[in-house]
C-alpha cells in the first residue's frame, strides 16, 4: 500500500524545509499539487481560489 500526497500546507517555514529535505533525501517524488506555506485560511480568499484552480 501506498500513500500519496498530492497537496502539503505548512505555515512554519523551518518545517517546509525540513519536509522538501526529508522528500528528497527519500527520494521521494514532489507533491502533484504543490505547496503552500500558508494559512489554510487563504485559500478561502479570492486569489486562493485562484491558487486550487
């Protein structure tokens, strides 16, 4: 079984780093849809929208 993770979200930048290290130390493939390192809440906003789109 697989687990694939298509969107990663993390506000704290040292924490976004650590993940795209840990990703690529693995040798594990980019996330399909990105990232934000952001509040969740902003992509309520219009240009969030924009963003998902």
């Amino acid at each position: 079984m697989t687990n694939e993770v298509f969107f990663v979200n993390e506000k704290f930048s040292p924490f976004m780093e650590a993940y795209h290290y840990a990703r690529q130390l693995l040798e594990i493939p980019e996330s399909e849809y990105g990232y934000l390192e952001d509040d969740l809440v902003s992509l309520t906003w219009e240009n969030g929208k924009t963003y998902l789109q």
